[in-house]
C-alpha cells in the first residue's frame, strides 16, 4: 500500500510538475506576447505619429500647391493685363501720330499712319498702298517725326522739352506755317 501511495504520490508531484512546467511556459509566453503586445503597440503609435506629420506635411503641400495656382493664375492675368496696356498705348500713339501728321501735311496723299508692335512706322497712301517713311520727302519726314514724337509726349504725361537743329530748314513755307 505504501507503495502505491507513494507512487500515486510520485505520479501526482509529476502532474504538478507538468502543470507548473505548462503553466511557467504559459506565462513565459503570456510574458512574451505582452512584451510583442507592447512592441506592437509602440510601433503603432510610431506609424500615427509619422502619419500625422505626413498628413500635416501633405496639408501644407496642399495649401503651397493652392498658392502657388493662385500666383500662376494672376501673373496670367498680369501678362494679359500687361499685352492689354500695350497695345492699348500703341493704338493711342498710332492714333494721335495719324491726326498729328494730318494736321501738319499739306498735301492729303496719306489715309493712315500705322504702327506695328515693334513700333516700325508705315504709311498707307490714297491709293491703298502701304508705304515706309523712307520714300517720303525730307520734309514729310520730318512732319512723321514731329507727329511721333508730339504722340509719344502727349502719352508720356512728362513735360520735356524737345530741342531741333534748325527744324524748319527743308520745309516750305506752307509746312512751315501747318507746323
């Protein structure tokens, strides 16, 4: 009996053995996943952290590519304003070039006086013909110059004045009393 008591009682240490051996692997690996647990979790708050800045760093890229549309859309508008301006000058000069040298000339064989962008200076005769001050005489070109430049002093807003070596000398006397 005391046998088998004693090997019931070896047999019931060894159960024991075993549970406590399962149960210390159990909270060994309990202990270990807590410590994963606990990895994990940190590395999750890291992740967020850097998801968050990059939201915010995105946000910001956002907000830079809106500003940035922003002054692209208005220096359009600005070259547009700007072409606007331009022209609307030229077109003004070419204008008052034309009355200018319409009210000095004496003879009525010029329509027009255009000005292209480069502000060459052309001449369109009765006929219809398109004409560059170079055929004109030496007084009708002076009458041209004098209308430039009367034109670009009236939209200038300045008060200079204009100094000529003997303006008058090749004009004849009815130009000479037109001017």
């Amino acid at each position: 009996k005391d046998a088998q008591a004693y090997d019931a009682a070896k047999q019931k240490v060894e159960e024991l053995s075993n549970a406590y051996n399962e149960a210390s692997q159990s909270a060994q690996n309990f202990k270990d996943s807590i410590s994963n647990y606990d990895d994990a979790k940190n590395k999750i708050e890291e992740y967020e952290r850097q998801l968050r800045t990059i939201n915010i760093n995105n946000d910001k890229s956002k907000k830079l590519e809106k500003y940035n549309s922003f002054c692209e859309s208005a220096m359009e508008l600005v070259e547009g304003l700007k072409e606007d301006l331009i022209e609307s000058l030229r077109a003004k000069i070419e204008k008052s070039t034309e009355n200018q040298f319409k009210k000095l000339m004496w003879k009525d064989n010029f329509d027009k006086v255009l000005i292209d962008k480069n502000y060459d200076v052309t001449l369109k005769d009765v006929t219809g013909e398109y004409v560059t001050p170079s055929i004109l005489s030496a007084g009708e070109k002076l009458v041209l110059a004098l209308s430039f430049v009367a034109a670009l002093n009236s939209i200038s807003g300045f008060e200079l004045p204009f100094i000529i070596d003997t303006p008058m000398g090749r004009l004849d006397h009815e130009m000479k009393m037109n001017i």
